[in-house]
C-alpha cells in the first residue's frame, strides 16, 4: 500500500500540472511549511526550493511576495497546479516565509 502512495505521488509529478490533484493541508495551528514544501512542491522546486527542477529554484527570488501569492493560488497553466483551495491565506504566507528564508546549504 505504501509503493501504491509512493508511485502515484512520482506519476502526479510526471502528469501536466493541469492533470495533477494538490492533497489538502491540515488547517490547523501545526502547519510545517518546510515538510509541505518537501512532500508537495519538492517534486518540482528541487532541494527544497534552492535549486531549478521541473520548476524554478526559489531561494533568492527577485518576485515579490503578491506574485508568489497569486501563483500559489492560482497556479500556472500547464506548468504548476494552483492550491487556493487547498491551502489558507495563513498557510500560503507561510509557505512564503520559507521561500524568502531559504540559503544555501552549509559544508
């Protein structure tokens, strides 16, 4: 059952953002915006946002807050699925907060 959830999750990223399902976040107080980021975005933001994969690396983004916003929630036709419905305004700054506080590993 787990390869099941593994091999669907690997077969969402390869499908057009279009076709992909974003899995709803708890909407609780413990929200981890680094293990969201990690299990949800990471399929396609590599390194945990700090680097270029299927989708652009994050970390030092010249985009302002507002557009992040908006491409979360709305996502990118064809290119990134939109999770306005998934995630709360709460939830999504702090998805943000973590993109602006990313660096560059050490050692």
């Amino acid at each position: 059952m787990l390869w099941t959830a593994v091999l669907s999750t690997c077969f969402a990223c390869a499908m057009p953002a279009s076709a992909q399902q974003a899995s709803p976040a708890p909407r609780n107080e413990e929200f981890d915006a680094r293990q969201l980021f990690a299990t949800t975005c990471g399929w396609c933001h590599s390194d945990g946002g700090r680097a270029a994969g299927k989708g652009p690396q994050l970390m030092n983004t010249a985009r302002d807050d507002d557009y992040l916003r908006d491409r979360i929630r709305h996502g990118k036709s064809g290119a990134m699925p939109a999770f306005g419905e998934t995630f709360s305004d709460a939830q999504i700054d702090e998805i943000i907060k973590y993109i602006r506080q990313l660096k560059p590993h050490e050692g």
